[in-house]
C-alpha cells in the first residue's frame, strides 16, 4: 500500500487513479486495519475507490460512501445505500461507524439502548442458542447517538431491525408547569414516519402513569410490533425484567429494591444478575411479552 501510495502521488496532478482494492484486511493486524481506513477514507487521492471487505475495522472511517452489501441466499443478492456521517458526530466518527460497520455484516440486528441490555439479552440469548452470533443476529448499544442514526440504513441494507427502547418522558424545559413530553412516541412516529401515537403532554411522570401510557395505546403499540419491530417497555428495562422475574430478584437481591439496585450501578450490577440467573430465568424472560422480540430474533 506504501508503493501504491507513492506512484499514485507522481500522476496525481494529471490523471484520475481508480483504486480496486480486495479484502485488504488479509494477514494485517487489527490496529493496522483501522490506519488503513483512516488513511483510505481520509487521504483525497482515494476520491475514486472500490473496496470489498469482511472486515469492521476497515470501514471505522467511512464517510460520503455508497455501501453495497453482497449476501447470498437461494441467489445472489445485493443492497444499497448511500452513507454518510451525520454532521453532530463528524468529531465522534469512529464511535458511530464502529457499532453501524459490525452491524452490516449481520442478518438480524437488535438495536438497545446501553450495555445493561447487552449484557442481559446476550445471556437469554446464549442460553436459548449458543450459536446466535454465528446465525447473524448481532446485539448493537446506541449509547446516546440515536436509534434513528442506525434503522434506516440497516433497514435499506436489507437487514431486519428490532428496535427495544424505555418509556421516556421530557421534563418541561422552563420552570412554568405544560407537562411532561412523552418523548418515546415522539421517537416512535419519527422512526415509523407516521404519527400513529398521540404526543399530548402528560401531566406526571410517575411508574404508574408510565403504565397507564402504554395500557391507553396498547393496540397502537401492538400494531408498531408487528409491522415495524420497534418494541417500547411499559416503564423500563428493569421494571419490565422485575414484572417477569419478581421472586427470583428478591431472592437474590434480599437487602435491596430490585428495581432500584438494578439502576444505581447498571454495568456492574447487572454483570452480578446475569451471573445468577438460571435456565428457567432466562425462558420466563424469553417467553414473555416484556421480551417478546427474543422470540422473534431467534
């Protein structure tokens, strides 16, 4: 790639050099690959390149680039998309195309809000089928940046997309009282482009007006699952995993409100849940409706 480098530095000024670069993630070390992305997506000479690859790491730098995904089933069969890094998260490129470039080489993508829900649907995933990873279902953590950043790229991609996400209310931005926004219809509308769920401002936000939320638009919900697989909890993560698993976390959280435990400290808290969970824990959580996507994943 050096002498390649240098002779399309000595006819740069008078010619276009088309590049048509194989795999070249071969025999190249991980950090060697991602200095390769930076110089090929970066370096203005590569205006004209053609690449194919299986690996992440060499994509970490992509930006202004026409992805073509190749998969074979009965046939050969290709989807494409034109992508490019969304101007907020230009400074933060790598962190954005790091998850997105892992998620195009899957068939299934489930797309969660943070690591607690990785850790967790990693462990009922593992216990239903050990292979899932290997029959291309990948697990993808937004951490802040946007569902909508990933759906509909993996959506044009041809990659079937689940979406799990929390029940989340705004607070009013000044100190007058207009209401709790209800911020995960507004998400939902936009992912689906439909207005479908109603945005009037609630004037609580409690768990147990959370709850009476989603019990109003349940039907609506409903139809959103089936149609788009964008699944909103009736609270969150943890109330949901509490209403499935009441008598096992108290039993194994006794000192502490499961709930409240679970949320303090979610990284490190939920790495000692899951290492207590059995068998049967994880086919209760499997099989309800809190999880419903599990199921349909698999």
């Amino acid at each position: 790639y050096s002498i390649f480098d240098l002779l399309a530095n000595e006819v740069a000024e008078n010619k276009i050099i088309i590049f048509l670069i194989e795999e070249p993630e071969n025999h190249l070390h991980k950090s060697m690959q991602i200095a390769l992305s930076k110089i090929l997506f970066n370096d203005k000479k590569y205006t004209y390149l053609f690449i194919s690859t299986h690996s992440p790491y060499i994509l970490y730098e992509m930006d202004f680039v026409n992805l073509i995904r190749i998969y074979n089933k009965t046939k050969l069969n290709t989807a494409s998309s034109l992508y490019e890094v969304p101007i907020e998260y230009h400074q933060q490129k790598k962190r954005l195309n790091k998850n997105l470039a892992e998620a195009i080489f899957s068939d299934k993508v489930l797309l969660v809000e943070g690591i607690s829900e990785v850790l967790l649907f990693e462990k009922i995933l593992n216990t239903i089928n050990s292979f899932y990873e290997a029959n291309g279902i990948y697990i993808l953590p937004i951490n802040g940046i946007g569902f909508e950043n990933y759906y509909k790229i993996l959506k044009t991609l041809n990659i079937k997309c689940f979406i799990k996400t929390d029940n989340d209310l705004r607070s009013p931005k000044s100190n007058t009282k207009t209401g709790y926004s209800v911020l995960s219809f507004f998400r939902i509308n936009k992912l689906i482009n439909e207005n479908l769920l109603p945005l009037k401002k609630i004037s609580t936000n409690t768990l147990s007006r959370k709850k009476t939320l989603y019990e109003d638009n349940k039907e609506i919900l409903d139809q959103i699952r089936n149609k788009h697989n964008i699944f909103l909890s009736e609270i969150d993560l943890e109330n949901d995993l509490y209403e499935v698993l009441k008598d096992s976390l108290k039993k194994y959280f006794p000192k502490n409100d499961p709930v409240k435990y679970l949320q303090k400290s979610k990284h490190y808290n939920m790495v000692e849940l899951i290492e207590r969970l059995t068998i049967e824990d994880c086919m209760k959580v499997y099989n309800h409706y809190n999880f419903a996507f599990l199921k349909e994943l698999i």
